[in-house]
C-alpha cells in the first residue's frame, strides 16, 4: 500500500505545477488560498464561470490560468 498521494500535472499561469488528483477547480483555488469570488478562471482557454468551480475537475495536462483581484486604494 503506497502512502504517497497521488499527483497530477497542469499547466498554471504559464508554469508546470504538480497537484493532488481528485481536486475541482474551487478545491484547487482553496489550496492555493484564494478566495474563488475574487478569482477569474481560465480554464483550456475559456472563462470558467464561477457557478462551475466547484463542479469542474482538473485534470491531467490541463491549462489554468488565474487572475486574482485585490483591493487597494
């Protein structure tokens, strides 16, 4: 029995990056610790709407790219 999770590879914001299988895109942005409602999503180039984070898994080879909003003055 192997104690070792198993990962995947994708692409994010132009860089290879391993990370647990199994994850959805909402999932993913929690590990990474982004807050999903002030994150664009693209995902294999096209906008991902956020009503689908949760209900769309990343897979293997996928391409993300992530645009996180921040507040200022």
């Amino acid at each position: 029995m192997s104690t070792i999770a198993e990962t995947i590879e994708i692409r994010l914001n132009g860089d290879a990056k391993r990370i647990a299988a199994g994850l959805t895109v909402a999932a993913l942005l929690r590990e990474l610790g982004l807050e999903p409602q002030l994150v664009v999503v693209e995902h294999n180039r096209e906008i991902l709407e956020r009503s689908r984070y949760d209900a769309t898994p990343v897979r293997a080879g996928d391409v993300l790219e992530l645009v996180h909003f921040v507040g200022g003055g």
